[in-house]
C-alpha cells in the first residue's frame, strides 16, 4: 500500500502540540512549587519532544499551510538556533550524500585526511565524542558552538542573516518574559530544556546514520512507547528517509509494510533491545571510527 495523501489538518499532530504547550505552560507557571530535580526531568523530556516537533514543523507538518508551520516553529523556546536555519540545513541534509562529511551538514564523520593530519590528542578528542556519554556531555554544547560558528562564518544571503535578526529579537523578548517577569530560572531552563532537550536529539542521531558500503545508511532502533513519542518514531530512521514527509504516526506502519527492520539489519543498522541495548553497548565504546571510509567511492 503506498503513501495516502496528505490531509489539510493532521490533527493527532495538533493534539500532541496542545499537549506539549500544555505541559510547558504547567511547568512554567507552577515552576516555583515543582521541586527543582523534577522540574528538571520533565524540561529535559519536554525540550526534547520540542526538537521532535519542531522536526515534523519543518517537514510540513501538521497543516498544508507552510506559513502556519513556520509561525510555530519559530517560538524560540529553545533560544540557540533559528527555526529557519534549522529547517534549511536538515533539507540539505536529506538531500546529500548521507554520511558525507562535506556535503550533509548532520555527518559526524570527517574527511581522512583531517584524521590523517590529527595528533595524538585530537584523535582521542574525536573518538570521545563517538561514545555516547562523549557526544551528550561534551559534544551537545560543542555542537550548539560549532553550530554558531559555522553560521558566523558561512551565512551572509540576506534571507539568512533577517531570520537571525528576527529570531534574536525574538530569543530577547522571551527570554525577558520567561526569565525577568515570570521569574523561571535560567540555569535550569538552559541546562535542563534547551541542553538536555539537544542532548536527546544526540541520543537519537548517536547511530542513526552509518557510513556502509552497501544497503540503507539510515539505522532503525526499536523502542518503547515513551523513547518513541519523545523522537514521534524517528527511531525507525530508515522508513523516515524513505519517505520524509510522512506523519509521525503512520511511520510505525509504513515501517512495517517496507520491511524496514530487514533492510536496516543489512544496512546500518537494526538495535532491537531499543536505547537499552545502544546505551549499554556505546556509553564508553566508540561508535565506529571518525573517518569517512566511504571518501574514496564519493570521489
């Protein structure tokens, strides 16, 4: 059965939006009677499902008017990276060559011949970022770094440098209201929401793309109900790059009717003993090694 066509309103998307403001809005408003390590746990899940969301934003989701898409998505409840931005690199992303760490800006390999050139330090640096206890301490505010960075120095269109502007202008009005009138704290606001909400999208991504020779580059990790409504089934990565623009909710079917599971097995990857299974093989293992070892048939 192929993929049916897109309704005007996706409305368990809607449903899951309203829900999620709801719980951001509750642990705002009552953020001064909710002891701090639970307020923290709740904001880590909750910012990471506002990743998630904002992934299905960008991908066209939940109505067919784009406009009204992008007003969501461009709440700056996370502050670090401009909605606008964020949806332009992820279409690059799904565009490239996956894995190439030249031309798809979500690749956490590198070209050979900076690993060849890298001293002894900067290697175990590099391979430290491929574990997982690696890439969520250190590598998730690096990344928000590198990202800021690679912006300062590569965007100069007009378009790019206005939706910076507005999202700064933005960031600044609300964090005024959040931080100075609703009195919400920022170091856990920052910590738990913004830094632990990126940090689960580095728990999805971790191994969801692998540089392979042969079959799908894109992993497939199963998961139960709680893992798989924080990342809306992106866990099942393969059957998303196969069709980008399905809803998060048929994923799971679709998953089954392409037999995702077989291909991913043969391909990058199938883990399924879910984030259990990828914690306890990864938190001090290197997932892989840094350099391409698909450089040579790119060329």
């Amino acid at each position: 059965m192929g993929q049916q066509p897109r309704q005007a309103v996706e409305w368990p998307t809607v449903l899951l939006l309203l829900a999620f403001f709801a719980a951001w809005g509750a642990l705002i408003a009552w953020h001064d009677s909710i002891p701090w390590p639970v307020a923290a746990v709740c904001l880590v899940y909750v910012g990471g499902l506002w990743m998630s969301l904002g992934h299905e934003l960008l991908h066209g989701h939940p109505t067919k008017w784009n406009a009204v898409n992008m007003a969501i998505g461009f709440l700056p409840l996370q502050f670090w990276i401009p909605f606008t931005r964020y949806k332009t690199l992820h279409v690059e992303h799904h565009f490239a060559d996956l894995t190439d760490p030249v031309g798809d800006p979500e690749s956490f390999y590198v070209r050979p011949a900076v690993w060849e050139s890298a001293g002894p330090l900067k290697r175990r640096w590099m391979m430290l970022l491929r574990t997982l206890a690696g890439r969520l301490v250190l590598g998730t505010p690096r990344g928000i770094l590198r990202y800021w960075w690679g912006e300062a120095r590569t965007v100069r269109a007009p378009k790019a440098v206005a939706g910076w502007l507005l999202h700064i202008a933005a960031s600044i009005v609300f964090g005024w209201w959040l931080f100075g009138v609703v009195g919400v704290s920022p170091w856990l606001y920052g910590v738990a929401f913004c830094l632990g909400g990126s940090a689960c999208t580095n728990v999805r991504s971790f191994l969801e793309h692998q540089a392979v020779s042969e079959g799908t580059r894109s992993a497939v990790v199963k998961a139960g109900p709680v893992m798989s409504l924080l990342f809306l089934n992106n866990n099942l990565h393969h059957t998303h790059h196969a069709e980008p623009g399905l809803e998060w909710y048929k994923i799971p079917g679709r998953h089954r009717e392409l037999g995702s599971d077989v291909l991913a097995a043969a391909g990058a990857g199938l883990y399924e003993g879910g984030y259990a299974q990828v914690f306890r093989t990864y938190l001090f293992r290197p997932f892989g090694t840094p350099p391409d070892p698909l450089a040579s048939a790119r060329r």
